[in-house]
C-alpha cells in the first residue's frame, strides 16, 4: 500500500512534465518557428533524464525497503 503514493507521485509527475513540454511547443508554433531538436538539446537533456530513469529502473528492479 505504501507504494500507491509512489506511483501518484510518479504519474502526476509525468502529466505535469508532458503539459510543461507540450506548453512549449505550442509557444514555439504559435510564432511560426520550427521545432528542432540539436545536439546542445541532447548534450543537456541527457544528463538530466538518464539518472532519473538509472533510478526509477534500479528502484523497479530492487524495490525499495
């Protein structure tokens, strides 16, 4: 039962990410720009997503206590 407030945490999380990203978009649309995604993206999008993932997984894979 504990981890049920995990996985809240977890999907409200991912919906509030999503909006935030999909808010963006539609700034970026809304002026006529193109959406690109370069490598200075990648170089600080990656550092930032692999570790949360790295943990979700290991948290997954070991359970937590």
């Amino acid at each position: 039962m504990d981890d049920s407030i995990f996985i809240i945490f977890i999907v409200f999380g991912s919906i509030w990410a999503l909006i935030g990203a999909m808010g963006v978009i539609a700034l970026i649309k809304m002026d006529g720009g193109k959406v690109r995604i370069g490598k200075t993206a990648l170089l600080v999008a990656i550092p930032i997503i692999a570790p949360i993932i790295i943990a979700l997984t290991y948290a997954a894979v070991k359970g937590i206590p």
